[in-house]
C-alpha cells in the first residue's frame, strides 16, 4: 500500500471511503511526514498542526455520521502563503507582512473548506510570488526533494516541493508568470494554471491582477481535475472570476484518448537559445509518444513569443507597484518603529520590508507608469499583449492543444542564477500563457541523466481546461514516470 | 489695466446610496468610527473590489440632469498617491474615460454678496465617479483614521473655466448643489463632507484669450469661504500682476480665520499620479435601454421646475425661485397648489407665514405642522368666500397647533363667512345709525371716510361678514 502522505486525492478518498484510512490518521501521517523531512525540504513557512488535527477529528465525526461534505472530507492540503485563510498567517514570503493574519477566507479556500478539504501548511514562495526559486523569500529558500541542492522552482516551490516530498497530499498554488507550472515541472508533479477568470482571486494577495491565476499542484492529473473543479466558479466578490459552466473533469478523463488529437508544435518554442538539449529530446520524445497513439502533429506560429518577456515584465511590475503600495505600515503588518514621521514611516517600513526582487519590480513598475514614459512602456505593452493573445487564438484553429516544455532546462542549483534578467528569460515557455489568459498544464515527460525530473506543458485555449486535462491524462497513463516520487 | 478673473469648480459629491460603491458595507459615515468596515474599504491583501450599479445609475441621473453626454462605455482606473487615508494607497476613479462629458448648469437670481446676476449657463467639462477616502482627524501627535468614509460613493463634477466672479461661483454651486439633492443623489451637506469643492483661478488681462497662470485653491469648508477665498485670490494676483511680480502654478491653502491663502504645493512637487486602467474591475458599458429608462424616471432639475411653476402656477419668477430653493419646499408648494383655484395665493400663503412660522422654529419644511393638503383647503376655503384672508389668518394659527382640517376648525368656531345680504344689511343699517360724522363726511365727498364704517360692520360681524358686500351694501346705503 502507498505511504498516505504519498497518496493522491482520490486514493485518500478511497481509502477514507472503505474505512482503511480516517482522517486523523491522514493528518497525522502528513505531520509526521513533515516532522521527518522539512529540516531538509523547508517547504513550509507556518504548520498549526493542532488546528489540523481538530478539524480531521470534525471530519472523521462528519463521516461516522454519515454527513461527510464529499468524498474528499477530511483530506489536507497545503496553501501557498499568498491565499487568506482566516486566522492563519499569510506572509507572502515577505517580512512586511510579519504578524499579519488573515480576517477572511480566500474563495479558493473557502470552497475547499465546503468539500471537507483541511488547509495544512502554508508553503514557503517567493515574496510576493516574485522569483522562479523561492531564493527571494524573506524567510528561507526550499530544497528540491530530487535534489536538495538545487531550487524547487517558483514561486510556487513551497507548494511542489511539498507535494514532490510527500509533505502535502496536494497543494494550492498561484500562478502569474509560469509560478506553478514551473516548480511542478522541477518537482515532478502535476501544476495546472487554469484560464484567467476560472478561479476566484478573491483573497489572493495580488502581485499582477490581470495575470495571476490560483491552481493546483498534484501528484497526478486525476487530483489536479478534482481540485480545478473544486475551486473553478463565478465569484460576485471577484469581477473578473467568469461565468463559465463547471465541467465533471475528473470524470472526463475516463474517456480520454489520443486518437485524432491534434497537438500544435510552436516553431519559436524550439528555437529558444538557452532551450536544454535533454529537454529538448523529452519534449520531442513526447510528442512523438503522442504520435505513436495516433495524435496528429500540426506545426503552429507563435510570432510574437519573442516580446512576450519584456511585456511580461512590464504589464507585471506596473500592476505590482500599485498592488504593493498598500504594504506601508498603517494599517497591518510590520512598522518600522523608528521611524519619526509618516514619509519616514512609508519609507522605512517599506525598506526594511521588502526584498531586492520586489523592490526592483516595484521601481520598474513605477518608471513604466510615469508621466512621459506610460506610452512608451505600458500602452505599449497593452497593444503587444493583444498580439500575443491573437498568436494563440489562431493557433488554435489548427490544434486543439500545444505542447511546449516548462522550462528551457531542468531545476538548477541554489545561487546558480544570479542574474535577473537571465532568471527572467527562463520564464519563456510559461509566461505568454498568462498574458494571452489561456489555461495551461505542466506534468512530468522525463528525467535528465542527472535525475532531475524534466516537464512539458500542455496549453489550451480559454476554458479549455478539459482538452489539457485528458491529452495530459493519455500520456500519463504510459508513463513511465508515473507514480515516481523524489526519494529524500 | 482692467483684469478678468477665470475660474473653475472641482465639486465632490458623495452619492447616497445603500452600501460603498465597490463593497457591502453600509454607507453610514458619521457612525461609530470603523464600525462600517470589510476587508476590502480597508484594503485588505487578497480583497477585491466589486462596483455598485446603483452609484453608477445615480451618477447617470446626476449627468442627465446637468445635460451631459453619458458614456456607452467607460472604464476605471488607478490614482496612484500615498497617504494613510488611502487605504490601498491608490484610489480608483476614473481618469480618461468619464461616465459623463459636457454639459451645463444654468446660474440666475442673485450672488453672495446679493448683486444681481446675468443669468447663462456654466459649461461641465465631465462628471465621474470614485471613491471616497478614510476621514483623517489629527489629535495633537497622533492622528485618527475613520474608514467608515473610504468607500463612499464620490462624484467629481468639474466645471470648465467658466466663472468670472465670486458671485458667479456661488451662484454655480448653489444650483449644483440644488440640483443634485433634487435628483436624490445628495443632500450635499457641506459640514458633513457630503459636498467639498476645490476652485482653479488665473487671472488676465480683459479681452486676452490666452488663460493665466492657474491657481488651485483647497481647504474650503463653506460656501462663504469659497466667495472669500475667490475674491481674496482675484485680488492677490491682481496685485501681483500690477506689481510685475510672476505668478506660479501652485496650490494653495485657505486660511478661513486670517481670510488669506499660502503655498501648499508647487507644481515641481505635484503628483504624478501614475493613472493606468484598474485590473480588478471590468469597464462599465451602459446600454441604450438603460439610459431609456433612466431617462424616463428622471426626476426633474430646479431649473426646469422653476420655468414650470411660473408656467403652470402663474406664480412669479421671483416666487417660483423662492419655492424651488429645496426640493422638499418645492414638492410642498407644488402638493399644495394642485388643489386651488389661484397658486399664486398659496405661493403668497407658503412665504409669507409659513417660512416665517418655520424660519423661527429651525424647522425644515418636511416638519411643517400644517400639511400641504390642509394649506390647500384653506386657500380654497378663502377662493369659495367662507372665510375672508383675515378669518384665514386665525384659522391658520390653530392649524398650527391642531391636526384638524381648516374646514373643521371654522366649522367648530363658527367662522364661516356671512354672506346673507339681509343679515349684512341690517348691520349696515345699525352702523349708519350709530356713526353719524363719518356718515356725513363720505355724504360730503370725503371718499375715504367709507372705510372706517366698513371697519365698524366687519366689527359688528366679528369679521366675519364678506368684506366686498359689506362695501357694496353701503354705498347703496349711502349713495
């Protein structure tokens, strides 16, 4: 039988179901889990073990009742420290908001508490989801559970190396620019970024409003379509969330077959400089696994791909230095206590608050917004956001999915990268994803002669969610890779 | 040299409506501080806001009124400044595209300082709406932030540089301000924060085109002080001009007590602002449909009704001016006038004794003892002769103390008016009988004399004989 804290969703629920497993012991199991190995992994920022505890016991009592919320009633998971969750801390990586604790639910979590799900840990990121390694985090940075001296990804990478580790039965993470894609392609699990308005942001701390997209981190593609559904709605609190129909898409994927599925092949993809040969061959060998089960490979034109960084970059940052504004001190979080008067309060606080990454951001989203500069940079950047909306729209009317790797390489050793703008351009194959507002999948295609395990993304158009669900699911189901876990 | 003053109104005006324009918190300031309070008017990381139609159809109706063009589509946007009554250190309103654009309030009557008017039009420039910031109060070291107030539906009504005078602006304002509590967008109470305005002055030579350098004026708590200000300022840069001294863009601060202004900012220091469109909310779109049936529910503006009352009422324009003043008055006078031969005697009735009777009791007309329906019955009363405009008088002063019609109070005292010749006639005769000096003067040509016998029958009556056949019956007598 599997060790419970390897368990996917639906195998807890199995068991939860057939009486070999309560919830109790679950939880307890997961604690004990992270008690072996977060000294190593330090994927978690804030465990309150007894409220678990409490509320598996509450789950447990639901279930011998006969009144369980689902099936999936007394299942933890982990929470990227950016989602409230009410009376937890939610630090966001970040020192500014130290002693901060959340007076509300995010809708997210909310809906996970309506089905019986048990938020268990918040998971360490970059600050304010800012980063591509967990390296900018106030608090720490996270191992890679395959390899613990290189990087679990980001900024989500508190969420995957969790998961990858056995820690969290699966996790929720954010995703702006590729933040859960990414760390899923580094830890070997599963991340989803749904389609921009699919899920609620309300009570995500925001680090771009018109990118950021809360998803899951999973160990297989069965968990990521329980979760997707779960969490996917309208929500009155969030005017941009959309309403779309829900689909059963776990119950989807039973059927799912390769047969005349039409997989877009981006030229530009494959032209990246910096793409690893290894990827390169797992992404090739993908496709040509596709193939072999009778899909078609269709060449597709993603002509703007090379623009998408840079507007990346500046959509991100504008939004971002109007989003972090709030973080002064006045009203919750850290103070600077020093501080005299109310510019030095401003100034102080936020010096002391914020790392590096942000504040760079912070600068460069300041300077694109300025008198004089706004339509240079930001309209500008508007206009080829639109263009690089129209690439997918059209590509699409050839495929009904595109494949494309995660990452240009493999998870890469802390302190490798020092560069920004080096860290940035990795973000290639993730990023347009979210300008376009397009969903996206990543699972694991392969492993590196090194061990490390490689991803391949699976994008489809809006709401298309389904279709990356069942082609992720076909290729699963003869992977080699499937069920794999990082031994620590 | 001769100058001209240009001047231009930023008016904010906070819409009543139920809950805050992008949360569901009640809309109450002047509650116990932070006690109307969410996650998202304290800006709350992970909130997001969510718009308020009914602010946005009352900022509609506020655009109808003053004739604006309203926007199909407009959209929000981010003004990004710091202070600690910004709960988000950003305000979102909306920055190039306004809900409304254009339009004009009529301005006529008289200013401030009581000069008559030349009655014109003052061009808008837009009207938008926002949201309103925290209420800072600073308490010695420290200072107080209520949230009750970051939220509230805020219209920003922005007059082109269209007023020459303090009076001018006065008279603007004073219309605005009728016109958006005529609408039910606000009762525009300016020591509540419910109306605040900010004025732009330059001035320049008369008969120049180009406009001067522009002067921001803040810190304006009445509209005695916005007239002040105006006239202190028209003044200053005058003075300076004369002087040859060079005049700045730059903000300044009136002080009410010194009746001066001083620098608050200049322009190097101005914000950028950093506006770009706010990526929480969608762009408002407003259909054809619902401006039809914004429009069809429109509540009429002052002015209209003002040009409606002297059409309809036949009431002056003087009167009609008087009675439109507050919309409750004018809502009084029009309830009153439907049921009466002559308007005019209940537009006369209205000021006459009842703003008098209010006037000294503090009392709002919505708490006049005498209701609309009851004025109107006394009115009748007097138009169908049972009682005479003297009779009514009284009978008005126990209106004011009693619930009862005006018809049961002359009924209960017996005032009804006498109009039976044989009854009037025989005083009369007793009058002519009794008074023989006054007799013989009038007999002699001395016209007038014919008065104070008229004055001895209505005595006789107990004032309650009809006047104009007691004047009829002696002439008869005596001719």
């Amino acid at each position: 039988m599997t060790d419970q804290c390897h368990m996917t969703i639906h195998e807890a629920a199995g068991h939860l179901k057939s009486g070999a497993a309560t919830s109790r012991q679950l939880c307890e199991r997961v604690l004990a889990r992270i008690a072996a190995v977060e000294a190593r992994v330090n994927a978690l920022s804030h465990l309150d073990k007894d409220t678990v505890l409490a509320a598996a016991d509450t789950a447990d009592r639901r279930r011998a009742a006969g009144q369980e919320l689902s099936p999936y009633d007394g299942i933890p998971l982990a929470i990227k420290d950016n989602m409230a969750v009410h009376g937890q801390p939610c630090a966001c990586g970040s020192r500014v908001l130290a002693g901060f604790t959340s007076p509300y639910n995010a809708t997210a979590v909310q809906k996970l508490l309506d089905r019986g799900f048990i938020p268990c840990g918040r998971t360490n990121m970059d600050e304010f989801a800012m980063g591509s390694s967990t390296e900018t985090s106030a608090f720490k940075t996270t191992a890679n559970p395959w390899d613990l001296t290189r990087v679990p990804g980001g900024s989500s990478g508190g969420s995957a190396a969790a998961v990858a580790a056995g820690e969290a039965i699966a996790a929720l993470g954010s995703d702006t620019g590729g933040s859960i894609r990414q760390p899923a392609s580094f830890c070997g699990v599963v991340g989803l970024k749904p389609t921009y308005g699919r899920v609620s942001r309300y009570g995500l701390v925001a680090y771009a409003s018109s990118l950021d997209q809360i998803g899951p981190l999973t160990k297989d593609v069965r968990d990521a379509a329980i979760l997707l559904e779960t969490l996917s709605g309208h929500d009155p609190m969030d005017s941009t969330s959309l309403n779309q129909p829900v689909e059963d898409y776990a119950a989807q994927l039973d059927t799912a077959s390769a047969r005349g599925l039409r997989i877009g092949m981006p030229r530009e993809f494959f032209d990246v400089t910096g793409l690893a040969p290894e990827v390169r061959q797992a992404i090739e060998d993908a496709a040509a696994t596709y193939q072999g089960m009778g899909a078609e490979l269709v060449p597709v034109d993603l002509p703007h791909t090379k623009y998408a960084v840079a507007t990346y970059y500046i959509i991100a940052t504008a939004e971002a230095s109007s989003n972090l504004a709030r973080f002064d001190g006045i009203r919750y979080g850290a103070r600077d206590q020093e501080a005299g008067d109310l510019l030095s309060t401003y100034r102080k606080t936020r010096e002391k608050g914020f790392g590096l990454e942000v504040k760079r951001r912070i600068i460069l989203g300041t300077y694109v917004l300025s008198s004089g500069y706004y339509d240079a940079y930001y309209n500008r950047a508007q206009k080829v956001r639109t263009l690089i909306r129209e690439d997918y729209t059209n590509a699409f009317t050839s495929c009904d999915v595109i494949l494309a790797p995660a990452s240009p390489f493999p998870a890469f050793k802390v302190g490798e990268i020092t560069d920004p703008l080096t860290m940035y351009l990795a973000d290639i194959y993730t990023i347009s994803v979210n300008l376009a507002g397009i969903c996206g999948i990543s699972i694991p295609c392969a492993l590196t002669r090194g061990g490390l395990p490689v991803g391949m993304q699976l994008l489809g158009p809006a709401f298309g969610e389904s279709a990356i669900l069942k082609a992720a699911r076909v290729f699963e189901q003869q992977s080699p890779l499937a069920g794999k876990m990082a031994e620590l | 040299m001769k100058y001209e003053a240009v001047i231009g109104l930023e008016v904010h005006v906070q819409v009543r409506t139920r809950t805050k324009v992008f949360c569901g918190c009640s809309n109450g300031a002047g509650d116990e501080p932070n006690t109307n309070v969410c996650p998202v008017c304290l800006g709350y990381p992970g909130s997001l806001p969510v718009m308020n139609a009914e602010a946005i159809r009352k900022t509609i109706i506020a655009g109808m009124t003053c004739g604006c063009a309203i926007a199909r589509y407009s959209k929000w946007d981010r003004k990004n400044y710091y202070y600690p009554d910004m709960p988000k250190n950003y305000q979102i309103s909306q920055y190039d595209l306004p809900i409304c654009e254009g339009g004009e309030i009529p301005i006529e009557g008289k200013g401030f300082s009581g000069k008559p008017l030349t009655p014109r039009n003052i061009k808008l420039t837009r009207i938008h709406l926002e949201e309103d910031v925290a209420k800072s109060t600073h308490l010695g070291k420290y200072s107080g932030i209520d949230y009750n107030r970051a939220g509230t539906p805020l219209m920003e009504i922005v007059s082109e540089p269209d007023m020459h005078t303090a009076d001018e602006a006065y008279a603007y304002l004073t219309a605005l301000k009728q016109a958006m509590q005529f609408a039910g967008i606000s009762d525009c109470d300016m020591e509540k924060g419910q109306l605040r305005c900010d004025v732009n002055i330059s001035v320049r030579p008369a008969g120049e085109t180009k406009l001067g350098t522009k002067i921001e004026l803040k810190n304006l708590n009445s509209f005695r002080a916005i007239h002040r200000s105006i006239d202190y300022e028209i003044d200053r840069q005058i003075d300076a001009c004369e002087a040859g001294e060079p005049l700045y863009q730059e903000t300044r601060r009136w002080d009410d007590d010194a009746g001066m202004t001083t620098v608050m900012r200049s322009k190097e220091n101005a914000h950028d602002y950093r506006y770009f469109p706010d990526p929480d909310l969608m762009p408002v779109t407003v259909t054809d449909d619902q401006l039809d049936t914004i429009r069809a529910d429109l509540p009429e503006c002052p002015w209209s009704r003002r040009d409606r009352f002297v059409e309809q009422f036949g009431i002056t324009p003087y009167d009609a001016d008087v009675l439109t003043a507050d919309k409750a008055l004018a809502d009084y006078f029009e309830a009153a006038a439907q049921g009466v031969k002559n308007a005019k005697t209940v537009a006369n009735w209205i000021q006459t004794e009842l703003l008098a009777v209010l006037g000294k009791e503090g009392k709002p007309i919505t708490e006049s003892p005498v209701s609309a329906g009851h004025l109107a019955d006394l009115v009748a009363l007097i138009e169908a002769d049972t009682i005479s405009g003297k009779i009514a008088k009284q009978v008005f002063a126990e209106m004011l103390i009693s619930d009862k019609s005006p018809k049961e109070i002359v009924k209960e005292k017996g005032m009804e008016q006498v109009t039976d010749t044989g009854a009037i006639e025989g005083m009369v005769a007793a009058v002519i009988a009794n008074n023989p000096k006054p007799v013989a003067d009038y007999q002699a040509g001395n016209a007038k004399a014919i008065q104070s016998l008229v004055g001895q029958v209505m005595k006789a009556s107990r004032g309650k004989a009809n006047p104009q056949m007691v004047v009829q019956l002696l002439k008869a007598a005596l001719d």
